[in-house]
C-alpha cells in the first residue's frame, strides 16, 4: 500500500439484508463499524500523517452464473449496498470527529469497501486453499481474497453466529498467508441478526469500456462510492492476449479549479491522480506477493494504471472542458454519473449523437443522504451532508490553518 507505513486493517462483514432497506442495513451495520472505526481512531499513529486504512469486506454471494467466465450481479442493489455503507461510515466518522477522506492526518480513517462473493451458509471444502481464480468482473472469491490481500494491521469480526461464521471459514485459508498473533484477530459489537440474504433476481451484465469524470479532490466517501460502482461494471478478459477492459476517468484539471472556493487548498491534478488510483488498487490490484503498487505510465496530460497482469488499464485523462474523452473516442461503453452530475450525461449523449455516435449508457449511482442515517434535527442532517463534500473539506482546513 504505497504511501502507508502501516498495513491496513479488515473489518469482515455478513451479508445484507433482504430488502436491504436503509433502516435494516444501519441496525445491521452500524454497531461493529462504529467500533471498529472508534479503535482505529484511539490508536491512531500520529507518526503517519495519513491515518489509518481500513478494508470493510462485505462477504455476500453477490455473483450468478454457470462458470468463471459467466458472472454477473445486481448492479443496481449492489451500488445501493455500498452507498448505504459509505453513508453510516461517514456519518460514524463525522460523529467521531474522524476525516475519513484520503490522506488526511494522523486521526483520518480511510474506509473502503469491497465485496467478497462468497456464500456463509455454504461450507468450503475441506481442501479449499487461497488461490486466485479469476472470473469475467472485479469482484473476487473468498479464497482469491485471502490469497491477494495481505498482510494486515488487525482483522475485525462481529461477535455474532454469521461473524464467527465468516470469520472461521477466512481464518481456514488465510492461516496459510500470515501468522497472526491474538492481538490482532478483535471482536466487535455485532448489530440484530437478520434473515438470510436473497440475492435479487435482475441481474446486470458488464463492459469493456466503462467511463466517468470528477474533481476528486480530498477523495471522499461520495467519490469512493463512485468509482466503485463503476469498477464492478468492468468486464475483465479471460486470455492475456485479448483487449484490456478499459476504466476511463476523466479528472478536471487544474485551470478549470482555480475559481473553486477555498482554490488554494484544491489538490494537484498528479495527486488527485494519484489518489484515484491507489484507491482503485483496493479494488482491481491480484498479486499472490499482496500489497503492491500498480504499474504507472504517465505522458502529458494521461495516466495509465494496469492492474491483473494488464487484463484491466485505467486511464486517468485531465479534463479541460465538460465533455472530456466521452466525445473525443467512441469506443465507449458506459457513463456512471451521481444525481448531481445526471444532466452533464444527458449533454453528452446529445454531443454524441450530433458526432454520429451511439449513445452511452447511463449508470447512475445513489447520493449518500443523511436522512437515511441521522435521527436528529434538520440542521445535523444539513450539517453531515456539506461534511463530506470537497468544498467543506477544504473550508475545514482553510479554518484550520488560522
């Protein structure tokens, strides 16, 4: 993990309900975040002025399909699980007085959640061993999970029967990884047990070219949502020698920043960049060594990232104008936009079609909303909402600094 003097700690989490309902998820999963995100924090390092970062593992039998290579999910309950996710983490870590976007200080808690498909209620075989098997997405099976992400700080679980559950059947593999010393395996409060998870019935196929833009600027839960709602709909080559899926991320540069408020405190476009895909390496990076660093190319105004020995390239383009490189290359695919951005996707499908090209389609993602997550007066709900935008970031170092 480039940047970090610590390894990274793993929350391991059951299934989500089904419905999985704003209310069920917060009981389900807020209690042993909270404590797992207050622990992090007492024992924050103040030697290493990027805090800590914590992988929360959602292991659900997320994945259908016949084979390896035929595997496809729900996109749509997908990206709302983890918007829902994203939402209790920053308003625990609001509450906590904790940043959590990157690399902010010595006390921030730098969350990302992944899926894990895997079944609980499904025994591994008794030779079951880590071993990366990759299928046609970006999401991973519990013994691809084991095998690649390593080693860890600490590794939480719910003192629950679907934690322990999980738990043991991750320890049978990982064993093999890492010695851990008891210290470092912690329990933590489990919220209500729940019905048995039932995946839903429409399910989302993936594309070899998939497209987004941003600032992603002090990268925050809302653009950790986004970039892994789009991640999941890659579609990833089985042969080496087929063309990589391709994740094209638009990021604005910094000429067309300089008027944001607080413009002194945005970040670099390199850094932004940077953020960006050290981000996404929680996500797409396999390497049986563990922790490693992509392989980066940089050339003017273009970052390339190649992740699963280059069966997936990201390219982070600097955006000078609105449209960026949806109407400059045709072979795309798909647009993932937020609620605030659906009206930018729109003007560039019209763009599109005046250049006599087809249309993208539109994903478009949930918007973290307090209202889900904060019993309280109005003004608390309004309050988290601007505290995890990137203009109140950067009002709250500006207030910082004097």
């Amino acid at each position: 993990m480039e940047g970090h003097r610590h390894n990274p700690s793993l929350l391991l989490l059951p299934p989500p309900p089904h419905p999985a309902s704003h209310t069920a998820l917060n009981a389900i999963y807020e209690p042993p975040l909270r404590a797992t995100i207050t622990k992090l924090k007492n024992e924050a390092d103040h030697r290493d002025d990027r805090g800590s970062v914590l992988f929360v593992g959602i292991v659900s039998p997320i994945l259908t399909g016949p084979s390896s290579r035929q595997k496809s999910l729900s996109w749509s309950a997908a990206q709302s699980v983890l918007a829902r996710i994203y939402g209790i983490v920053a308003v625990v870590c609001s509450r906590l007085s904790a940043p959590s976007e990157m690399g902010s200080g010595p006390d921030a808690i730098d969350v990302r959640v992944i899926f894990i498909d895997h079944d609980p209620l499904t025994p591994l075989a008794p030779d079951c061993r880590p071993v990366i098997r990759a299928n046609n997405t970006v999401i991973v099976d519990l013994p691809a999970f084991a095998s690649a992400y390593h080693p860890w700080k600490q590794i939480f679980h719910m003192n629950s029967e679907p934690g322990h559950h999980i738990f043991s059947s991750y320890l049978k593999m990982y064993e093999h990884i890492q010695t851990l010393r008891q210290d470092q395996l912690i329990v933590v409060e489990a919220g209500p047990s729940h019905p048995a998870h039932a995946l839903p019935p429409t399910q989302s196929r993936t594309y070899p070219v998939v497209c987004l833009g941003g600032t992603f600027d002090h990268l925050h839960a809302g653009h950790k949502l986004l970039l892994t709602a789009a991640a999941i709909l890659l579609e990833v080559p089985e042969s080496p020698t087929a063309a990589p899926a391709r994740f094209i991320i638009g990021i604005t540069g910094d000429e067309l920043l300089r008027r944001k408020k607080y413009a002194e405190l945005v970040q670099p476009w390199d850094l932004r960049v940077k953020n960006v895909i050290e981000f996404l390496a929680s996500i797409l990076q396999l390497s049986r060594s563990g922790w490693s660093d992509p392989d980066v190319t940089k050339k003017d105004d273009k970052a390339i990232a190649k992740f699963r020995a280059g069966a997936i390239e990201v390219h982070c383009v600097m955006l000078r104008d609105a449209f960026g490189p949806t109407t400059a290359e045709e072979e795309m695919d798909v647009l993932v936009v937020s609620g605030e951005t659906r009206s930018g996707g729109d003007a560039v499908n019209t763009r599109r079609r005046e250049l006599g090209w087809h249309d993208l389609e539109i994903f478009e993602v949930d918007v973290l909303d307090a209202e889900d997550f904060i019993d309280g007066p109005t003004q608390t709900k309004k309050d988290f909402a601007t505290k995890i935008s990137s203009t109140a970031i950067r009002e709250r170092k500006a207030e910082a600094r004097k």
